[in-house]
C-alpha cells in the first residue's frame, strides 16, 4: 500500500491540530491575528492537499472496497467491538473532497469576513474544530465512530451559530439548533442499538456486506433501523418535521452558514442514507418515507422562501428545500445522484452565501460608516447593488442559474437526474408520480424566488440610504478570489455526472459503483425510454424558465421601500413570511406544555408538594405532633406528678392485691 | 405482741406524709412529709422484725441513712431554689413544663 | 508488602493525618491536608498496576476482630477485619483518592473559619469513604456506613450555607432511617446462616456461599438493603434530601457528596444486594419496578433540572438522572450494560464533580447560585466559560468525553434485554441537552447586563489545578477507555454470572 494512503489520520488531525492552537490563542492572545490567519487557513490547505494526494493514491490503487484504517480499540466490551478506524472507499473520497475543499476556500474568505471582529480565534478554532469533525463523519468506518462526528458538527454549528453570544437571539438560535439536532440523534442512537442488537457490529464493511443475509428484505427490524436514522437525518439535514433550526441558524457568521448550514454539516444526512445504501435499499417503505419527506420539505420550504426579507433567509430555506430534493435522489434510490446534487449544491450555495457575506460586508461597511441602524440584511435596504458590487453580482448570477437549473450550469444536471429517478419508480407506485410533481414545482418556486432575491437585490433603484450608498464598495480579494473559484466550479460541476442522455459518461454514478453496487443488485433502478426522458428534461428546464421569467415579469423592485418604511404583509402573504407559523406551533404544542409539565407538576407539586412537603417532612411533622401532645403531660407542677405517681402505685398496688 | 396497733400507726403515719406530699405547696413541708412516709415504713419494718428476723431491723439503718443523705442534698437544693427565686412554694417552680 | 498492607494504609493514613492536623497550628492546615491527601492518592495510584483484571477480589487483608459469643447462641459471632478490592471498587477507590486532595484544594479560599476541624472531618470522611469500598465484613461495612457519616453532617452543618442545618439534618436522618433497616438485615442474614451452618459470621463471601434459599423472606431482606442503597443512589422517589444537601453543602461538600457517597448505593446494589437475593432481584415485578423507577429517574430528574433557578440544585437533579443510567444498566444485566454502568459511575464523579468545582468558583466570586444573577459572563472569563462548556458537554454525553462511552454502552446493553426501557433512556440524552445548554446559556452567554458580573476576575492557577486533572479525565476515558474496560470486565462478567448463570450469547457478525 502506499505511504500516502497511511498518512489519512492526518487529514483530520490537521483541523484539530489547528483547533488547539487556535484555542489557545484564543484564551491566552487573541489579537495575534496573523498567527491565527496562518494556522487557521494553513492547516486547511495542508488537509486539502494531503486529501487530493491521497484521493489520487486511491485512485491509482484501483482497488474496489473499502480500505479500513484501525487505529485504537475504543470500547470493547464482551461482545462490542467498537474500533476507533478511517475508511477510505470512493463514496468517502468524494466527500473527502468536498469537505476540505469548500473549507479551505471559505477559510480563506473568512479571513477578510471577520478580519476586525475581536473573536477572530477563537470564530477559526471553532472553523478548524468543525473540519475535524466533519472528517471523522464523513472518513469513519463505524456508526460510533461516525456518530463522534455527527454530534462534534453539532456542537461545532451551536458555538458557531451563537458566535456572537452576547446577543441573545444568536444564544436562542444556537441552543435550538442542538437541541433540535440531538431529536434527530436519538434516532440514530437508537438506531445504534437495534443495528448491535440484531447483527452484533457496528462496523459499516462487514455489515453491509452481510445485511442482505441478516435482514428480511421488507422486514420490520430493517425498516425500523433505516426509520430511526433516517430521523438523525431530518434533524441534521434540517428535514420535515426537525428543519426549524436551520432558518434560525442564520444568526451565526455568514461564512459559517455557507461552510456548516449550507455545503458540508447538512448534507450529513444525505451522505448517511447513501453510505447505509445497502440497508435503505432492503428497507421500500422506508426509502419511500425518505423521498416523501424530501419531496415535501423541498416544496413547503420553496413556499416559505418566496415571501422571506432576509437575504440570508431566502438562502437557508432554499438550502432545505435542496436538501429535500437530495433526500428524493436517495430515497428513489438513486444513491449517486444524490450524492451529485450534494456535491453540485456545496459549490453553488457555498457561493450564494458568500455573495450574500460579501451584500452584507459591504451593507454593514455603509452602515457603519454612517452609524446608521439599518439591518445589514434585509433585500428591502438593498436593490441596484450591482452597479457597487460588479464581481459579486456577477458570480452570484452563475449560482442563481444553476440552482435554478438551467443547463449548461451544474445544478441543472443533477436535479434532472433526481427528478428523472423519482419518475422513473411512479411505475412501481404511482405516488412516485407525487413526489416528481413536487419536484418539479419546487424547480419552478426555486427559480422564481431566486430570481426575486436576485433582482431586489442587484437590480431596480437602490434603497440603502442617500448617505450611505457612497459607501458601498466591493469586497477585497480575498473574500471575491474564493468565490471565482466557487463560480467556476458551479459552472463546470456539471461534468462530473453528465447522464448518457447527453452523451456524458456519468463518471460519478461509474466511480461510485462500487458503494452502491449491493443495492443496486436489490433494487435495480427501472430504465427509462428516451423519449420519455427527453420529455422529463425539457419539463424541468420549462419549469425553471418559467420561474425566471415570471419572476422577471411580475415583481417591481422600483416599488418596494426600504425596511422600516414597509408595510405589514397581510392575508396568505403574511402565512408564508411567518414561515406558516410552524415555529409559534411547536413552541405551543410542545415547548411551553413541557416547561409547564417541568415546573408546576413534576418540582413544584410532586417534587416539592408531594415527596417532599407531605412524605418527608409530613414524617417530621408527624413526630413533632406526637411529641407535642405527650410534652402536654410535663406541666413543671411537682403537685400533678405526685398526683400521677401516687395514682400509679395505687393502680400497680390494686392489680398486684387483687 | 402490738403488731396490730404498730402497723395501724405506722399506716396512719404514711397517710398523713401522702397526704401532706399531695395537697402542701412549701418545700420543706413536702420535704418533711417524704421524712414522716420514710419513718412509717422505718416503723413498719421494726414491727416485722419481731416475728420476721433481725433483717427488717437492719434495713432500718439503710433507710435511716438514705434519709440523711436526702436531708442533706433535699435541703442544699432548697436552699439554692430559695436564694434563686426568694419562694420555695412549689406551684412557682414549673421549669421542667414541657 | 504493598499488596498485603496498601487497602489498611489508605484506611488508617488520612485519620492518623486528621489527627496530626488538628494538633498542628491553624494556618498550616490546608496544607497539611492536601499533603496528605495527596500522599493517600500516591499511596493508591500504584493499585492501577499492581491490580490482576482476572484476579478476583485482590489485596486482601483479613484478621479477626470482635469474637464473642451473643444472644446466647453458643457459637462465637465472628467478625473480621476484611478487606480486599476488585474490579468494581478499585475504581471507586481510585477516583475516591483522586477526588478528595481535588476537594482540598478547591476549599482553600472557599473555607475560612475553623480550618483545622474541616480539613480533619474530610480525611475522616476519606477513611470512611475508602472503607466502604473495600470491606468485606458486613459488620465493617456496616461501621464504614456510617463512619463516613458523621464528618458529612458536620460538613453540611457547619459550613454550608444559609440554611445548612435543615439539610445536613435531613440528609442524616433520610440515610440513618435506611442504614438501621440496613443493620436488621445484615444481623438476620448473619443469624440465618448461622443457624443453618453452626457458623454466625459476618464474612461476605461466607454469606454468599451459605445463603441458599431464604424463602419469602429473601423479598423483606432485599426491600432493606433496597431501600438503604436506593436512598444513597438516589433513587426516584427517595431523592429529595440530595438537592437539600448539595446545594447547602460547601463546594468540596457537594463535589464528594455526588463524586462518591452516591456511588456506594449503586455499589451497595453491585456487591450486595443483587447478588445476596439475585432471585428478589431479577422477579418479574421487582425488576420492572427498579427498571421503571430507573427511567423515572432520568427523566424526571432531567426535567426537574431543568427549570431550577438555582445552578447547585440543577447539578444536583441532574445526578439523580445520571444515576438512573446506572440502575438501570445494573439491572439490565448485560455486560455492556453493567461495565457501562461502572463507567457512569466513575463519569458522574469527574463531570459532576468539576461541575460542582466550576459553580464554587463563580460562588466565591460573586456569592450567588442563582442561574439568573449571572449573563454573558463568557466576554470577561473566558477560561471559565470555555471549562463549563466543556465539562457540561461530557455531562450530556458528548461523544470523544467519557460521558458518552458510559452511557452508550448501558445503553447498548440495555437494549438487548429491556429494548423498550433503553429507547426510553435514550430520550434522556435530549433532555440532558436542554437543562445544561439553557443553563449554560443564561450563565455565560446572552447579554452581559449586570455590571457587577463585568468585573469578575478569570480562573487563578490554583483553581486550574484543580480542574485540569479532571477535564484530562474526561478527554482520556472518552477516547481511550480500554484500560478502565480491561480491568473492570472479568469482575462484571463475574457479577453478571452469579446473578444469572450463564447463557447463550446470540451474535450474527463474528468479531
């Protein structure tokens, strides 16, 4: 084997190195801005080329499974085998790359992003911290293993999310992003547990490779396993029903929502469902509630998107409803387009963000300069932006056009490859047909409110201030170098995965065969004729036109004012800006019945009234009382005493005679 | 030989130290009635001997002694009580009122 | 040498040392105490190596003590001076010995008045912890009991805080009421036994090997021992002196309250109980009542955490959760399971313990408890904040800190024998998430609005003595438990089988 392929330890080790040096820095010297710069941003570089030398290795190697690194026995006990290893197999290549990739780049941008905020430590000790977390989920050959990752993103996008934690919304929006993620991780807990109880491993090589054996096809222990973790998935990947975190994570810094809330952490769910292929293709009906809920997500976060103000907001539930169309992809069963639109969507989103980081940086610059208050964020200060911001403009057109999917771009590609699987299983049942539908009018919402952020932002009169439009300047090179190379990846991503259709060579779908190759033998995809997908395509390109040009024909943004001089929305308008009232909903139904459970019922009757106030102290109580009376007795007259002791002997005197 | 009238004294005797114990509130009355019960027994004890052996007699010595040492620690007690509180009526002393 | 002497020096060292500080001036005592203390953990620290994992019960000192013929039963009651530790309490021990020089230490600028007297009682209370853990006499065990006490009550009583006298009350009177029933039992046990074998001795594994069966009375013998441990655990519904007693205590007070005395009712379970009336035990109703009480405890105690207003008092609601973990991977009777529940054990004492540690130290500064008199603290002492935040993440389990690895594995075991009660348990990970993060939350984050917390000064190089051996802990045991699970396994295994002999062990994927 070659020496490169052992050095995969260090791809993550880098990161936490980095993450240690920088904590420290934080504590001890956090104006040493230079050496955080160096570290922070060096460390990724380092780990991206470490990682492209080693994907290159596995590539020359050639060889089709997996390639397990055990590195420490972590907890044996009995039966349980738990080892602390790395697994390097073509599906974890991919998102090898992808993940030190987008960081290095967003790294890098955050250096002018954050470059006067006073937390610059210890903001890229949490960054470094996240890439080593985001690499153990993503290279671990077992679910414990995975699951240190899965949480460690967790934390990593709660301090991340309450970075500025002395405001606190930004404290709010981080505790509920954990919380609600750790819903999600009790199903994979659980699902831990079932996996151990019913195979005895937790070790993704032989497990896979025995499920077909061990579970029923169907069964109700397969299905129940792939349910539970599909569960982990909606609270990471911010699924329908656990998908309220993400909107609210957009407190955190703009360059975290585009690495954690957009590229990397949130796609762990999809990454989990296509690296559990085997057991989700053994399980229809839970496959089938994965599209489900991804279809559904995709449309009802679409709706929520069209009637958002802020500009990071539009992007967070385009970010779910993209999410949705992944989990579509691998719930259809189409594990590498997925994966496609994974990949395609971290450049195009990461660079949508990044755009928006660089409004709100100069936004903010303006403002500040005029010690105005004006949100930084809002789409209703902002319009004619592109005469300011040329190259963000610009850039952020080509990402706006490949998630709208309008070909050549890259989002075009993989989202046709999804619909065209979801079609392709309506001859199975035709609530697959359901799930294509949804799919095609979220294309045509996506383009729609895509292209509103786009032109109430760039376009029409500007509405940011007199005074303050002289101020508005476009990013230095360092914030608008990363996202060229994010445009030119949206652009190009294409290639990876052109389907035959086009005469490509679906490199991706070939590369990642070997992964995808046990279910693709139980469940193997229906072919669809020609003709029929040549329809499909036309249909979703038509879809996303029309989105486009709708929106071009219908919105005014000369007719809109800036923020504080906005009307109220009303009547279904104001439903969708209030994002359906789901969250006011949940906050009813289960935050204030449980607060209220907590403390008027379980300490405050049962702990404090009950336990405590009638059995505890009632014992004291009670022996005070029978304490009380028989001190009744003690009247201090020798008189009465003698009384009683005179009738006492008299009594004893009595019974003894008698 | 007198057993009768000894005994009826020495039950008379007793009596009346009940009594005095039981309805006087000075100390040193019910000091000395307590005396008077000790003596009537002291007295029943001397009758018995007569037909009962030499010990009734003996244990009159143990009583006779017992009733000395009383005295004495029964009267320093008195005393303390009275410099104290300037009364030695008992129905003024109730410290042990629970 | 050592292996023959080294459980009666770490019994005999810290009174010989309590005593030497209560004659030596008033200003060297803290010293002396740490000193000592820290000797008694050099003392110990070498069991680590010289501790056989598949040896049984190991280092033991045996020697008659009290042999007088009682109740007129003609044979002689024998009781011995025996101890011996495997591998279920050389843990306690070890973190025992680590945890009381930390508490030392901790309580130097925190105890003022009446040095001598306190310093002496915690190494009083140190032997008494100690002997708890390696008696092997009933009759010792029983002495240890409540050797360790009285200096807890007087540590409540007499340096705690506003109303300390009503805790260290309840807590002595709640632990006396169930350690006399305790006493009954044993002095039964030992009476039946005897009878049966001519021998009336308080020796643990002479009971054991002599119990046989009881009959019906085997339940009333168990509800005695049940109700003495399920006090000390604290199990729902006997835990409400803990919050009383921790939050009053002073911070060592608290840190050895929920570090240590907890564990010997879970210990109390592991060594006596279950196996003495492994039948009580694992019937059908007891074993769904503790199960139940078990997962009442989790979650009942998280959510009660969770809207206390009083950070000591979470903490301490938060313990009677985490100990339901215990119960319940102790009576799930996996080896998963029961090595899991060790390890809570051994987590429970380090996290909580530099919980209690951290909440002290914001005390002394600011001389309040309450979650709502602090806000954002975070800006002016970061260290601080980023310890708490730490220590809270192992609390709730945090995988790569050792409170994941104790939970997972009861968990795991859990599932194989009571899946419905382990999917239950699960749940309590989320509720541990909100108390301590909304608590975190309202300590060092949200805005910094209260001008005298703007002056707070950050950790001092004493306090982060006191804390950096635990959070190293913390980071060790999360990522390399090996070495705790290789010794621990045979005695588990070993508990496991006399509870339950042995049976087939379904497993698909070979290893």
């Amino acid at each position: 084997m070659p020496s490169a392929l052992q050095l995969l330890w260090l791809v993550p080790a880098l990161p936490l190195a980095g993450f240690l040096a920088n904590g420290v820095l934080a504590l001890r010297r956090p104006r040493a801005k230079h050496a955080v710069s160096i570290i922070g941003v060096g460390v990724l570089l380092a780990a991206l080329a470490l990682a492209i030398v080693i994907v290159l290795a596995f590539l020359r190697e050639g060889t089709p499974g997996p390639l397990v690194f055990p590195y420490w026995e972590w907890m044996p006990v009995g039966e349980l085998h738990v080892t602390v290893a790395l697994q390097l197999d073509q599906l974890s290549a991919v998102m090898l790359l992808v993940v030190t990739g987008v960081s290095s780049l967003i790294h890098v941008f955050s250096v002018g992003y954050m470059g006067e905020d006073p937390g610059y430590a210890r903001y890229f000790a949490y960054l470094n911290l996240f890439v080593f977390f985001m690499l153990v989920l993503v290279l671990g050959a077992s679910f414990p293993v995975m699951f240190v990752g899965w949480e460690g993103v967790g934390l990593c996008s709660y301090l991340l999310i309450g970075f500025w934690f002395n405001e606190r919304i930004n404290a709010d929006a981080g505790k509920k992003a954990f919380l609600v993620n750790r819903i999600g991780d009790v199903g994979f807990l659980v699902a831990m547990l079932m996996i151990f109880a019913h195979t005895g491993s937790l070790d993704f090589q032989p497990l896979f490779a025995q499920a077909p054996k061990l579970f029923t096809p169907g069964g109700p222990a397969v299905t129940a396993i792939t349910l539970l973790l599909f569960l982990g998935c909606t609270g990471k990947s911010a699924q329908i029903p656990l998908y309220t975190w993400l909107p609210d994570a957009m407190q955190g810094p703009t360059p975290v929502s585009a690495l954690i809330h957009a590229a990397t952490m949130v796609t762990a769910g999809v990454y989990l469902v296509a690296r559990c292929n085997v057991l989700y293709a053994l399980a229809p009906v839970a496959s089938a509630v994965v599209a489900g809920i991804g279809a559904l997500t995709a449309f009802f976060a679409a709706t929520i998107a069209l009637k958002q103000w802020d500009i990071k907001r539009v992007l967070a539930y385009s970010t779910v409803s993209q999410l949705g169309y992944m989990f579509l992809g691998v719930g259809s069963g189409a594990y590498a387009a997925g994966i496609f639109h994974l990949v395609t969507h971290a450049f195009f989103k990461a660079l949508l963000f990044l755009g928006a980081g660089s409004v709100i940086h100069a936004l903010h610059h303006a403002y500040h300069a005029t010690h105005s208050r004006e949100d930084a964020q809002d789409m209703r200060n902002m319009g004619g932006l592109a005469r300011h911001l040329p190259w963000t403009s610009t850039l952020m057109w080509v990402a706006t056009l490949a998630i709208a999917g309008i070909p050549p771009f890259a989002g075009f590609f993989s989202k046709d490859q999804i619909l065209s699987a979801a079609f392709s299983l309506g001859d199975v049942h035709p609530l697959w047909y359901v799930y294509w539908l949804l799919g095609l009018l979220t294309a045509l919402l996506t383009a729609f409110y895509m292209t509103r952020l786009m032109l109430y932002t760039f376009h029409g009169p500007n509405r940011t201030g007199e005074r303050e439009s002289a101020h508005l300047r476009e990013a230095p090179w360092v914030m608008t170098g990363p996202l060229v190379v994010l445009a030119a990846l949206s652009l190009a991503g294409g290639a990876l995965n052109v389907p035959a259709l086009l005469r490509g060579r679906e490199w991706l779908e070939h590369w990642l065969e070997p992964v995808t190759a046990v279910a693709a033998r139980l469940r193997p995809g229906i072919e669809v004729p020609h003709g029929t997908e040549w329809a499909l395509v036309i249909a979703a390109v038509a879809a996303a036109g029309l989105g486009i040009i709708a929106a071009v024909r219908l919105l005014r943004p000369e007719e809109l004012v800036p923020a504080r001089l906005a009307p109220a929305e009303r009547g279904f308008a104001r439903v969708l800006w209030k994002k359906w009232y789901v969250d006011e909903i949940y906050d009813f139904l289960f935050v204030r019945p449980l607060i209220w459970l907590s403390r008027e019922v379980l300490w405050r009757t049962i702990d404090l009234g009950l336990i405590d106030g009638a059995g505890v102290n009632g014992a004291a109580r009670l022996s005070r009382a029978l304490g009380w009376i028989g001190s009744r007795l003690q009247t201090g007259q020798l008189g009465f005493y003698v009384v009683l002791f005179v009738g006492g002997v008299l009594a004893v005197l009595w019974t003894a005679v008698r | 030989m007198l057993l009768g009238p000894s005994l009826a004294v020495s039950a008379v005797l007793f009596a009346l130290g009940v009594a005095g114990v039981l309805l006087r509130r000075n100390a040193i009355v019910i000091f000395m009635c307590v005396e008077l019960m000790l003596n009537a027994v002291n007295l029943t004890f001397v009758a018995l001997a007569q037909s009962l052996g030499v010990a009734g007699q003996i244990f009159v010595f143990f009583v006779m002694a017992v009733a000395a040492a009383e005295a004495a620690v029964g009267l320093a007690i008195i005393l303390a009580i009275y410099r104290h509180k300037q009364t030695v009526d008992l129905q003024n002393i109730n410290l042990l009122k629970g | 040498m050592y292996a023959r002497w080294v459980l009666t020096a770490l019994l005999v060292w810290p009174a010989v040392a309590a005593v030497a500080i209560l004659i030596a001036p008033p200003r060297w005592a803290k010293h002396l105490g740490f000193v000592a203390s820290l000797i008694e953990f050099a003392i110990a620290v070498p069991l680590w190596w010289t501790f056989v994992p598949s040896g049984g019960m190991q280092f033991v000192c045996d020697a008659p003590w009290i042999q007088v013929p009682l109740f007129g039963t003609g044979a002689p009651w024998s009781i011995h001076y025996t101890v011996g530790v495997d591998g279920i309490s050389l843990f306690m021990v070890l973190l025992t010995t680590l945890l009381v020089p930390l508490s030392v230490l901790g309580s130097y600028s925190y105890i003022t008045t009446r040095e001598r007297a306190y310093y002496a009682l915690l190494l009083v209370l140190t032997s008494g912890m100690i002997g708890v853990f390696v008696a092997l006499d009933l009759f010792l065990f029983y002495v240890m009991w409540e050797v360790m006490l009285i200096p807890m009550y007087f540590i409540i009583g007499v340096w705690g805080g506003d109303s300390r006298l009503y805790a260290a009350i309840k807590f002595f009177i709640y632990t006396m009421f169930g350690s006399l029933l305790m006493l009954v039992a044993i002095l039964a046990l030992v009476y039946l036994v005897g009878q049966r074998t001519g021998i009336f001795s308080f020796d643990y594994f002479h009971l054991m090997r002599n119990l046989g069966d009881l009959g019906p009375l085997a339940f009333w013998l168990f509800a005695a021992f049940f109700l003495a441990f399920a006090i000390k655990v604290p199990m729902f519904p006997f835990h409400t002196w803990l919050p009383d007693a921790h939050v009053e205590a002073p911070t060592a007070g608290s840190v050895i309250l929920a570090g240590i005395l907890l564990k010997m009712g879970t210990y109390g379970f592991l060594r006596f109980a279950v196996p003495f009336f492994p039948a009580v035990a694992l019937a059908p109703p007891v074993e769904t009542a503790i199960v139940a009480l078990s997962l009442v405890g989790i979650l009942y105690g998280g959510l009660v955490a969770m809207v206390q207003p009083d950070f000591k008092k979470l903490i301490a609601y938060s313990s009677v959760a985490h100990l339901g973990f215990v119960m319940l991977g102790i009576w799930a009777l996996t080896l998963q399971s029961v090595q899991g529940a060790l390890l809570v054990m051994i987590n429970h004492g380090i996290s909580t313990g530099a919980l209690f540690f951290l909440v002290g130290m914001i005390y002394e500064r600011r001389h309040s408890r309450l979650i709502a008199a602090y806000g954002g603290i975070a800006r002016v002492v970061p260290l601080f904040a980023a310890i708490l935040t730490f220590v809270s993440l192992s609390s709730i389990g945090l995988p790569g800190t050792n409170g994941f690895v104790g939970e997972f594995l009861v968990l795991v075991g859990a599932f194989r024998t009571h899946p419905v009660a382990a999917g239950i348990a699960a749940t309590g990970v989320i509720v541990a998430a909100a108390y301590l993060l909304w608590a975190l939350q309202r300590v060092i984050f949200n805005p910094l609005d209260k001008p005298e917390n703007e002056k707070l000064p950050d950790l001092t190089p004493r306090e982060l003595a006191v804390l950096l051996p635990l959070v190293a802990c913390i980071v060790w045991i999360g990522v390399y438990p090996k070495p705790i699970l290789d010794r621990m396994e045979p005695a588990a295994r070993q508990f496991i089988e006399s509870v339950r002999p042995p049976g087939p062990t379904a497993t698909a994927i070979a290893p």
